[in-house]
C-alpha cells in the first residue's frame, strides 16, 4: 500500500483523501487535497503538486484533467497529487499565506514546528523527498506571461543537468535556467538529490485554457519519457534564458507595448511607451540586450518606477 495523508491504493488502485497540516482559526482540521495511484507494475515515484501561490491555478487545472484520466492498470509506478498546497491563500484567491503573509514557494523544505507556510511546506515536502521526479505546478499569477520551465537549482548543481533533462521531456518549448531563491520547492528538491521543475504556464489572474493543455501534455510527456506510461517522447529542443533584463516605468502613465508576449527582442528595439491619459508621449524604454519578450504587466496603468515587464536573455537551444 502506498499512503499520503489519508489516501492509500494498493497496486493498481487510486485513491483520493486529505493530507492534515494543522489547524484552522476555529480549531478545525486543515487538510489539503491529495491523490494516489499506484500502478500495477513497479516503477518510479513522481510527485507532483499546485497551488502553492493560492492565485497561481492553472496547475489545478492541469491536475483536474490529468488525475481523471490516469488508469493505475496502466501505470508503472507512483503518482503522488497534492492538489492545492497553500490552502489558506487558494480560499480567498491570494497569492500568499494569508495566515503568516508568506509566500509559499520560499518555505521548503519547511518546519513542522513553524509557521503555518512552514508546517505545510514540510508536510508535503515529507511526501515530495521520497519520489524520483518532481513537478511543482506554477503560473505569472497576475502577469501575462509565456508558457515556460523553470530550472532553479543553479548551474553547478550537481543534479542540474538530470534538472534540465526533466524541463527538455516537460517540453513547453521555453526554459528558464536560472538560480532561484531559497524556500523555492525546486531548490530544496534537487538538494534533497531529486531532479524538479517548476513549469510556469502562463500568467495573469486564471484560468487559462490553453496553458492548461500545454501543461496536461508537460505531464504526459514526463509519464512517458520517464516510463510510468508506454509511448515514446519525441524531446524538441528548448530555447533556454539564463536570466532576466526587468524593466520598470520611468514616469507615470499608460502602457502601450511594442513587442508580443515570445517576440524577439533586439538591443535598442523599443519594448514599451508610457503615454498621458490624453495619448500624448511620455517616455521609450528600448532594450538593454537581445533575448525574448517574456512576462508583462497586466493592467496598463503604471506609477514612475514600477514593474512593467522582463526580456529572457542570455538565449541558447538545447
């Protein structure tokens, strides 16, 4: 039998239950939706979570459709489901912990002692550190943004390259390979000797049909390339950005931008004009480097020095 919190499937079943993480303002028990499958046949362990930004939801959406559609007859292997991590920011639709004003992805490997984030962060951490691969849902929360993979490890990580492996057979087509900040699920991950990812499918606030799919295919394309199902993956090379040129607004006004979310950015290309309520021109940010328009501001109205959005740059295939 294969247990996380109260789900428990034995060899060729799936089961669905609660993993308790503490308690609630009115003493009430705290569980986090989580789901099992064990296949017929032995095989590696995946886990695989989301949510754990409470407004990030189209990996919900991705585990909505996946789970439903997982035979364990088929499977070789584990899957373990949390499905909503940050269980307090998911109820009133708030990208942190509203509990302890914590953004969850910068509490792992957690405490089970600590703050709330921190007690949720290591119980599912706990879940996470037996498995051979780890797929931690994401999305730009209130940005628009591309379809993209995150490395997070570093590039002198020593499980760096099995990192970038798993991102390739994810295959979004972007990858971010870039050192992340502590607390991040995919740094504890891979210092705990597990190859993670943390796929970022698209942004703004949502609900987002067709990052949801490109995610359902991610996670199908990594059940296959790593044997939990039979079928080949055909791995397509990724345009991978080793960091970020972030650009804020000189001056106050609205935002009209010159370049597509994916659209190539040349050095001296403008990327965005500011104007008055009125139209009139205000300011022109250019491009410091070349690279690929990557993440924007949702909402066109911005304040002298604000975020307005990010160029991927330091570009490669592989």
């Amino acid at each position: 039998m294969i247990t996380l919190g109260t789900a428990s499937a034995a060899p060729g079943e799936m089961d669905v239950g609660r993993l308790e993480v503490g308690e609630s303002r009115d003493g009430g028990s705290v569980g986090l939706p989580v789901a099992v499958i064990n296949g017929a046949s032995s095989g590696k362990t995946l886990y695989m979570q989301a949510a754990s930004d409470g407004d990030e939801l189209n990996g919900v959406g991705v585990i909505q459709r996946v789970v439903p559609q997982l035979d364990p007859a088929e499977i070789s292997g584990t899957i373990l489901v949390v499905g909503i991590v940050n269980y307090h920011a998911f109820q009133v639709a708030q990208h942190r912990n509203p509990i302890d004003d914590t953004k969850m992805n910068r509490a792992y490997p957690g405490d089970e002692r600590g703050t709330s984030s921190e007690r949720i962060a290591a119980a599912t951490f706990a879940a996470a550190r037996d498995a051979d691969l780890i797929v931690d849902l994401h999305q730009g929360s209130t940005s628009r943004m591309i379809d993209e993979v995150r490395v997070r490890c570093g590039r002198h990580h020593r499980m760096h390259a099995k990192c970038l492996r798993l991102a390739k057979t994810f295959g979004c087509g972007y990858v971010l390979d870039q050192k992340g900040p502590d607390g991040q699920l995919a740094r504890a991950g891979p210092d705990a000797g597990i190859p993670t990812i943390d796929p970022e499918l698209g942004g703004c606030v949502g609900w987002d049909e067709e990052s949801i799919e490109k995610g359902v295919r991610g996670v199908y394309n990594v059940l296959r390339g790593y044997d939990f199902l039979d079928g080949d993956v055909e791995l397509e090379a990724q345009t991978r950005a080793r960091g970020f040129d972030q650009y804020g607004s000189p001056v106050g006004g609205l935002v009209r931008f010159k370049r597509d979310l994916g659209e190539r950015v040349s050095a001296g290309d403008v990327v965005f004009e500011v104007t008055d309520v009125f139209g009139k021109l205000k300011a022109r940010v250019t491009a410091d480097h070349d690279g690929i328009f990557w993440r924007a501001r949702r909402l066109p109205q911005v304040a002298s020095g604000e975020y307005v959005c990010s160029v991927g740059i330091d570009l490669d295939t592989y």
